[in-house]
C-alpha cells in the first residue's frame, strides 16, 4: 500500500493532537541506561538554561542523593516543599501535586518517572502526576531508567537477571514527547560507581556488582540509545506526514496478539509491543473468550489482566466471544487489515499437539496471507498458579445416566434373539448419545462403561455372564466409548457457547432495555431513576449520578449524594473526563467507581457505580458495562438538556414578544397624553404676546386647558397605575388592616370619581345591618375606583351603575354591574391580566372606551388576593358586566351606641 | 399686587415646583417667598413671617416633619403639606405634627389657593362665631341646636361633640388621631370603632345620601374632613 500524502484520518488525528498540544503541557524525559548516568545533573543543567531564558522554572520534586555537584545546580531554582504524608508511623515526603497545580509554573522539575506514590496519594504512580501536570498545561521535565520502560522490562530482567517493579507503561512517551538520552560510557560509569559517586538503594552489594557489569552496562546502554533513536524516528514521521513530504511511508503493518490467560501471555504482549514499535505499527490485543474461559472465572480474570497489560502498552484491546480461538483471531485479524499476527509457542503436551494440532498450527492453516509470528516461550517467569480441577457435575446427573441403559436393555432384551447383538449396540449407542448431550461427559461415560457391561451381559452369549467370548466385541466397546466422549465434549462445548451467547445477547437486551427506558424518560430525575433502577438489576450494586452544576457536581434529582472525599473524586473523574475510583488508577482507594457521563459536546456529569473490589485496575473489558451504561446515560441527559434548552429558548422569544409588545403600549398609553399636553401649551406659547391680535378666542383657549388638564391626569394615572403594578409585583404592598363600613369604601370611591361618574346615575343598594369588612382603605378604595372607572368608561353614557353588597356567611360580596358592552366569555378571566384589554366590537356603539394600560383591573386582582379576596368578572343578565368583590368582615360587629 | 395679599413660604427642593408656584401664587395676588431645605425653611419663617408656608415633605437635609415639629414648637402658623401619592403614613404624621392640611402631587394651583384659603380664613377666625352655616347644615353652638335644610337634627351628645370638632377645623383633614382624643380624649386614641359607627351615624343624619357624603369625606388611610361647599 503506497500513500503519497497524509489519509483524512491521520490528518484528523494531527489536527486533534496539535488541537490538544496547545494546551498540554510538553514532556521532556531524560533518559538513561542506570542509575549514575547523570539524568538528574542534566536535567537541572537544562533547567537552568530555560530559566536563563526566561521561563517561570518550579522544582516540583528533584532527589540529589547528596551529590554536592547536583545540589548546587538546585542553587537559584524554586523549590516546592515536599508533602508530608504520614505513613505506618514514618513521616514520608512526596511531590506536592496540588501544590504545583496551584503554583502553576511554565516548567516543573519533577524526578523519577518511574516512582511509586506513598499510598493514599490521589495517584498510585508518579508518572500519573505528571500526566495531570501536562493535562494542566504545564511543561514537566522528568528522568527515566530505560529498565524502567515497560516493554523493555522483561529484556532487562532477562540481560540482568534484576526486575525491576515500578514501571512505566509505554504510553507516557508518545510522538511530541522530547527524549533526551543521558549518556556516559559504562567504563566511567563503573568508575563512579567505585567512588561511591552513584546512588544504589539498599541493594546487597553482589546483586549491585552483578547489575554494573560491563555487559550488562553495554546492552542497557544500547537499549536506551536505540529508545531515544526511536523517538526521533515517530516525531519525524510525524513531522512528515503533517507536510505531505513523500517518503518512505510506513507499510501499514497491523500487528495483532492474542491474549490468553496462560502467564506466558504477558511476556508474548510485551514482545510484540516491541515488534509493533521497532516495525513503527500500530498493535492490537484480542482476547478470545471460549466456553472454557467463561466457565472458569479465574482464568477469565488472568486473560483480563493481561489484556489490561497489553491496553497500558498502547495496544488497542478487543475482546470477542467464539468457540474457536483460531477462527475468532484470523477473523478479526481479517476485519482490522492485521498484517501480522503474533502468537505464542505452545507449551502444552505433545501428545495433545499430536492429536488436535496445536494452536498455532491451526492459525497457520487458516490464516491466509497474514503472517504469522510465533514467540518462543522460554522459562516460564513464574510458575502458573495451579488450576482448580474442573467442578464435577452433581451425583444425581450419574444416577440419570442409569434409566438410558436400562431402557435400551429392555428394548434389547425380548428382540436379542432375532437380532444379531452388533446391531443391538445401536441401542446402547443411543442410550450413551442421550446421556453426552444431556447429561455431560463424566454421565456419558458411566453410561458408555454401564452399557458395555449391560451388552455384554445381556445380550453377547454365553448371557448372564461377564465373559466375552469373542474379541469383535472389544471394538464394540471402544466405539461406544469414543462416541460418548465425542458426543458429550461436543455438546457441551455447544451448550457452553449457547450459554455464552445467552450472557452476551443478555447484556445485549438489558443495554437496548435500558435505551429504551431512557428514550421514554422524560427529565433528569426520571433517567436518574432508570439508571439507578437499571444498575440495580444489571450489576447490584449502589449508584450516585452527579451532574454538572456550574463548575462543580451536585447529585442528581432523585440520587443520593457523597461524603467530602467521595466527591473529590467524582470531581476528579468530572474535570478530567476519565474514569476514577475504585478498579482505576486513579485515586484508588475510592468506595465507588467513576465514570465520567460524556455526551457528544462534553462531560455532563459523573455515574458513580459499585464494582467489586480488586488489587488490580479492571480493565476496559470489564468496564464495557457500565461504560455503556454512562453512554447511554450521558446521551439521555444531553438530549434532556437540549429540550430544557429548546424550551427556555422557547420561554424567551415569548418573553421578548410579551416585552416588546409591553413597551410599545406603555410607550404609547405614556406618549399619547403627553402628546396633548406639550401640543396645547406649545399652541398657548405660539399665542403668547399677540394681544388681540390673537386668533383663540376665550372658548377655545379654554378647551385646549380643559384638554390639557385631563390629559395630563391621565398621564398621571396611568403612571400611578405603573408604580402600583411594581410594587404589587415586588410585594412592596403593605396591607394595614383595618375595620371599614362598605359605605364608607364606596362613598370614597364615588368621591375620588365625581368629575368622571358627573350626571350618571349610580344606584347604591347596600343593606342596614351590613358587617364592616377588615380590609386596607386606601388600597381598597382603589380597587372600587378600578373597578367603577371600567365599568363608567365601558358603558354608554348615562346608563346606570349598580353597586350592591350582600353578606354571606363571614363574607362580605360587593357587585358592581353596568349596562355596557359586557365581555367576550373567553375574556372574563383575560380582563385581569396585565396589559390586556378587551377589543372593541361592534356592540360597543356610543361607547367611548377609555385609553389607558390595561393594568386597573390587573392591579384590583392583586390588592383583592392579598386581601384573602377574590375579584371575578361576569355577564350580567339583560347585558352588561358584573364586577364582583369578595372580601371577608370583620369579626367584631358591634355597633357602638352612642 | 395688593399689599394685603397673603405672604406664602413656598419650600421644596425642586425649582420647577418653585417657580410654578411663584408664579402661580403670584397671579393670585399672593408674596412669594422661597426655600430649598430645611434650614432655609427655618430661617425663611423667622425673617419674614408669613401667612402661610407650603412644605414639601421630602426635602434633602431634613425630614419635612421634623421642619414642621421644629415650626410649631414656637408658632402655629399654618402650614400646608405637599406629598407624592400613596405615603398615607407620612401625611397622618404631618397632619398629626401639627400640619393644617395637605395635598398630594401632582395638584391644581386653583385647589392649593383653595386650601390656603381655608386655613388663613380658620387663623383670623379663631374665635367660632355662633352660627356654623355650610351647605344645608346650619350648627347654632350656642344652643347645641343642628338643622339639615331647616328640619332640626337630633345628635347624641357624642356625635355633637364629634360635629363640633369637625366645624371649628371646617375644611381641615383630622385624622384619626385627633379626632379620638379630642372628642373622646387621649386614653381613646386607638379606638377607631368608635370614630367609624360615629361617623356612619352622623352622616345618616346629616347627608342626603350616606353612600355618597358631600360633607364628612373619608380622606383614605388618613382620617376625615368636613368639606366646606
């Protein structure tokens, strides 16, 4: 496959890289073949030059070993404090993570990639910290043993005969990470190391000599040069690519391994690492899950650590079902364009290779064009834990083998002297065929051994005895044995791959349940409750869901909330868009599992989910499940937060209509009057100093005052109205209670009205022995002149008012009723709203309805509710509207004798 | 204009109030004097001792009241307030301070001239002359005798009481207050019950039409007046 320019997807992968590389902070690892090189000298010496240029430098965590030399690098740099974690007692300093974040230097100078954090540290390893440094945009130089470096670790155990422990996955140096390679000749090196100049932890002093011998020293020191030459390799390519520059373009080579459970698995994933890396070619992991893995959990347990070892590695990791390993792995290697496939030498029996073939053999027949690898195993590294023996099928199923045989026996027995016995094993046969699939192997062969001895003795002469007379039937025996066993391992391995598929497709069904559930859901509380619901059937166990709440997390409506320290970890799982918790490597410790909620645009929450404890981080595998559930989760809330979005947005124009058409009428209602008032004093201006001359006479200067001095009470009103409005809506009404006589009310509206009611006739009908009614004069006083205002300006002229009052019960009903144009029914509670007024029609001839905001009726409905009232609109028989008023009375009706 | 023409204080702190007024005033007939504030208030009615003083309540160094308090600890000139709208509390204060009447903005220079009319006209008629006559209602005080159109009236003795209060401050709001204590006196002047049947049973005796009052008018929030017609 040639390519003379970059494919879309590897641009898209630049693009995002150089998108990231923006704002992540730069890596640069000075690498080294021992301890002693002089990683930590070149680092601060480097350290220093970017200081000289300026740059903002923070030693974050450097170790001198009390080497004078490197202590006076450290003269002039920034030194963090260490953290001091208290430990079994010892004080214990460590890096200060959270104190670099906030210091949040240009440069950090952290040492020792490869360290292991003081436990309960938020990261178990310190190239961890580092990652979240670079995350936080700060540029961290670092020192690395390359024994250190994952895939080389068995190499150099192998080479040295020392393991190292702490390592650091691959994955850490990726194409923009700088590696600059700490070199000193092993001669020097031992030299130093005679001087006592090169620090070695407790080690016993043989072990020390054995580590430092020349050929150990010129190998390691060959790994490292050829590590560091690597890198420039990668950043070349890269820099290639990213200008089209036609090159010698990396074949495409695909390597894939396969993952099993054996412990020589790991050994063969980290050698193709190294294949994948020296080939420049991406490496995949597959483990195929047989029924013979999914039956016997550890196994299954031990070929997901190693999977997990292999994704740490920087391999993409699959996991399939299938009953043929062979099969599943050319297959999948088919799909994914593999080029290369990597398996181990078998370590089984050679008797079983003999019979079967073995693995690789048949990978090979069946592979086709892709290469096959295969990695010889050596010593095994450690001994393979001894396996549980298979669990044997319950004693009852043996005894069921029995009924198969006595049935033949009895079918057999009166026909045996027809028929000749060798055909009469076809009975047996089918009795040994119905114990194998129904009953398993260990049945199956009781039933083969009971039906040779029941053939034997019942059907083979001399009967009634035990004796074979002729030899033919020794193969009479053997083939029934060998079709039971047949059969049997045959259908089990069918009942175990229907069982698997069963799990799966359950999986299957419970997820595209719990999309459909979700898809049903409407808001956060209800998919909060699904989900919830959800985990609880599907893995059992606690769940919280946070969701994001400004910058931080809040639990969701309907789900429980944290401890302090559960939430820092949920917020560390939130803010990095990474799982967290428990089975993680990050912050371990935690009770729960979390998974950050990412939808398409961002993360949206956190799922916090009980998972079992364990040692070691599950892997991706394992996660699969609750991955899927944070999915489909994340997706739920999105689409929730699209529609409260689309919603508000919804809510919003309406609300600007409302406004805009708000301030047009207020705008008008206000101008209007207005309009009048400046129009007649700019005429009576105009006028001014004409004399006689004058064209107003007396009459008409007095209708343009007369004009003037009602609109500029209008004006008024409608301002007062305004005013009330406002303090009605911000509750700055105060009620003061107090007992009035509803005559007194209505008298005072009348009063405040006598320039508009003139000659209309008003008929008052209030009944002697009226209760007084507790209620604000003032504010009540204004809402009868509401109410008479709208019911005088929605009537003709000189039509009657009526305003009548009834006690009911504690109650006090007024009525104020017209003979005007009534209301439209679907406007009688309409009248009360703000702003609203009701449209002239045709029935309202000879009627001069007043202007004004369309607020009295608004502002009457609100003083009447905080009044414990209640105001409503009606028609009134014979036409015309009823207004009427419900206030309460007072308690306390006595009337005072004078 | 004539030298017998009314001297007014005019204060408020608006200049556009001001000059309104100073003109306005001026055009009746009245002397116009000016003050901003409070102080100026003070100083304006030591210097030149005016018939009247128009007081705007809301003035910037200090509250109107206290201007007025202050006033009435050494004289009783008449005092109208001016007020915005809805400041029921603050008015019954003035008015319960000592203020002779008020009004509320925006007004007609016509009703303020009316108002001052009405407290110069009580300040040189202090002493009551014998006969009460507004309106239909004729009130003999002398002979404790109350006629509606001619047609004698019969009060309880409380409600004569409460009707010579009314006719000795015709024109002027009383609240509450005032009313309570001086016809009941001081250990009554919560009890507005009393004031309310009181009120309701002069006015069925006195009005035409008790739902619609011409002479006892409710001024809401703030107390009554008998409304001189």
């Amino acid at each position: 496959m040639e390519r003379s320019r970059p494919n879309p997807d590897e641009l898209l992968d630049m693009v995002e890289a150089e998108d990231r590389q923006a704002k992540r902070g730069r890596l640069k690892i000075f690498l080294g073949y021992a301890a002693g090189v002089g990683k930590t000298y070149a680092m601060l010496e480097a350290a220093r030059e970017r200081q000289a240029e300026g740059a903002d430098v923070l030693v974050a965590y450097v170790e001198t070993h009390g080497r004078a030399e490197t202590e006076r690098l450290l003269e002039g740099l920034e030194i963090l404090p260490r953290r001091t974690v208290e430990y079994r007692g010892t004080m214990l300093a460590d890096l200060d993570l959270d104190g670099v974040l906030r210091r949040a230097p240009q440069l950090a100078l952290v040492d020792e990639l490869a360290h292991t954090n003081v436990l309960g540290s938020r990261h178990p390893k310190r190239y961890q910290d580092v990652q979240e440094l670079l995350d936080a945009g700060i540029d961290v130089y670092t020192t690395l043993n390359i024994q250190h470096l994952e895939s080389y670790n068995d190499v150099v155990a192998q080479i040295t005969g020392v393991r190292v422990r702490e390592t650091v996955p691959d994955l850490v140096i990726d194409r923009t990470t700088i590696v600059e390679l700490v070199d000193l000749p092993p001669d020097e090196l031992r030299q130093r190391l005679v001087e006592g100049k090169v620090y070695v932890p407790d080690q016993a002093a043989q072990a020390v000599e054995r580590f430092f011998r020349v050929g150990n020293l010129t190998a390691l020191r060959e790994m490292a040069m050829r590590k560091a030459a690597q890198q420039v390799d990668v950043q070349m390519l890269a820099y290639m690519q990213s200008r089209a520059i036609p090159g010698p373009w990396p074949a495409g080579e695909r390597l894939l391994v396969a993952v099993s459970p054996s412990p020589l698995s790991a050994r063969l994933i980290r050698a193709a690492k190294r294949m994948a890396d020296e080939m420049k070619a991406e490496w995949q992991a597959l483990f195929v899950e047989t029924p013979a893995t999914a039956n016997r959990p550890e196994l299954r347990e031990r070929a997901l650590a190693n999977l997990a070892l292999a994704e740490r590695l920087g391999a993409r990791v699959h996991h399939v079902s299938s009953g043929s390993v062979e099969e599943a792995l050319v297959d999948h290697a088919r799909r994914q364009n593999v080029t290369k496939i990597v398996a181990g030498r078998p370590v089984r029996p050679r008797w079983r290779e003999l019979v079967r073939g073995s693995l690789v053999d048949r990978i090979i027949r069946i592979s086709g064009g892709i290469d096959v690898y295969v990695i010889g195993s050596g010593e095994p590294s450690e001994a393979a834990p001894s396996v549980p023996a298979r669990p044997s099928p319950p004693l009852r199923r043996f005894l069921y083998s029995l009924p198969p045989v006595v049935l033949a026996t009895l079918i057999g027995w009166p026909l045996s002297d027809r028929i000749e016995p060798t055909n009469l094993v076809m009975l047996y046969l089918a009795a040994v065929v119905v114990a194998a699939v129904y009953l398993g192997r260990g049945p199956a062969i009781l039933s083969a051994f009971l039906s040779v001895l029941a053939f034997d003795f019942f059907m083979v002469p001399p009967r009634f005895t035990m004796a074979v007379s002729d030899t033919q039937y020794l193969a009479t025996f053997a083939g029934l044995f060998i079709v039971g066993l047949v059969v049997s391992s045959l259908a089990a391995r069918v009942r175990e791959q229907a069982k698997a598929a069963r799990s799966r497709e359950l999986q299957t069904s419970e997820l595209y349940e719990l999309s459909r559930e979700l898809a049903g859901a409407a808001g956060v509380e209800a998919i909060t409750r699904v989900i919830q619901s959800h985990i609880r059937r599907v893995m059992s166990g606690e769940t919280v869901v946070l969701l994001r709440d400004g910058q931080g997390l809040r639990p969701a409506a309907g789900s429980g909330g944290l401890d302090e320290d559960e939430h820092a970890v949920a917020t560390w799982a939130f803010e990095h868009g990474q799982p967290a918790g428990r089975g993680t490597d990050t912050l371990p410790g935690a009770s729960l599992l979390y998974l950050p909620l990412r939808s398409s645009r961002e993360v949206v929450g956190v799922l916090g989910v009980e998972v079992a404890e364990s040692a070691a981080p599950i892997s991706a595998a394992e996660r699969r499940v609750p991955e899927a559930i944070a999915t489909l989760a994340a997706l739920a809330l999105e689409r929730t937060d699209l529609a409260t979005a689309a919603n508000q947005l919804e809510l919003l124009r309406a609300t600007e209509a409302l406004q805009s058409a708000l301030l047009s009428s207020i705008s008008h209602e206000l101008r209007t009057p207005l309009a009048s008032v400046a129009g007649v004093l700019s005429t009576l201006r105009a006028e001014l100093g004409k004399g006689p001359a004058s064209q107003l006479d007396e009459a008409a200067r007095a209708e343009l005052v007369e004009t003037a001095w009602q609109e500029a009470d209008e004006l008024n009103r409608s301002v007062g109205n305004l005013l009330d409005m406002t303090r009605l809506e911000s509750g700055a009404f105060r009620i003061v209670p107090e007992t009035m006589d509803v005559e007194d009310l209505a008298g005072s509206a009348l009063t405040a009205l006598d320039a508009r009611i003139g000659s209309r006739e008003v008929t008052i009908d209030l009944p002697l022995d009226l209760p007084p009614v507790q209620a604000d004069s003032v504010l009540m006083v204004h809402v009868l002149v509401n109410v008479l205002d709208n019911a005088l300006a929605y009537s003709p002229h000189g039509s009657p008012l009526l305003l009548s009052a009834r006690q009911e019960r504690d109650e006090v009903h007024l009525s104020i009723s017209d003979r005007g144009m009534g209301i439209p029914p679907s406007d009688l509670e309409r009248v009360f709203d703000k702003f609203y007024r009701v449209t002239r029609t045709e029935a309202s001839a000879g009627i001069d309805p007043k202007g004004g905001l369309g607020l009295g009726l608004a502002i009457s409905r609100g003083i009447m509710q905080a009044h414990g009232g209640r105001i409503w609109a009606e028609n009134r028989p014979g036409g015309g509207t009823t207004v009427k008023l419900i206030l309460p009375s007072a308690r306390h009706t006595d009337r005072v004798e004078a | 204009m004539a030298e017998g023409g009314p001297r007014v204080l005019v204060v408020d702190d608006e200049r556009a109030i001001r000059r309104l007024l100073r003109t306005s005033l001026a055009a009746f007939g009245c002397t116009v004097f000016e003050a901003a504030d409070g102080h100026g208030a003070l100083h304006q009615v030591t210097a030149h001792r005016p018939d009247v003083v128009i007081l705007d309540l809301g003035l910037p160094d200090m509250d109107g009241v206290q201007v007025l308090t202050q006033i009435r600890s050494w004289s009783s000139i008449p005092v109208i307030v001016l007020s915005v709208r809805d400041e029921e509390p603050t008015k019954v204060a003035a008015l319960d301070a000592g203020a002779d009447d008020y009004l509320s903005k925006p007004f007609g220079v016509d009703e303020l001239m009316a108002r001052i009319r009405v407290v110069l006209r009580r300040s040189v008629s202090s002493a009551t002359e014998p006969v009460f006559q507004n309106g239909g209602i004729t009130v003999d005080l002398g002979r404790r005798f109350v006629a509606v159109d001619g047609r004698e009236v019969a009060l309880t003795p409380t409600e004569y009481d409460l009707l010579l209060v009314f006719v000795r401050h015709a024109g002027k709001v009383l609240t509450h207050r005032q009313l309570l204590t001086q016809v009941w006196g001081v250990a009554y002047q919560t009890e507005t019950q009393l004031l309310r049947v009181n009120i309701s049973n002069l006015r069925r005796k006195l009005e035409p039409n008790p739902a619609r009052p011409v002479y006892l008018i409710t001024e809401p929030g703030v107390g009554y007046r008998l409304r001189l017609v």
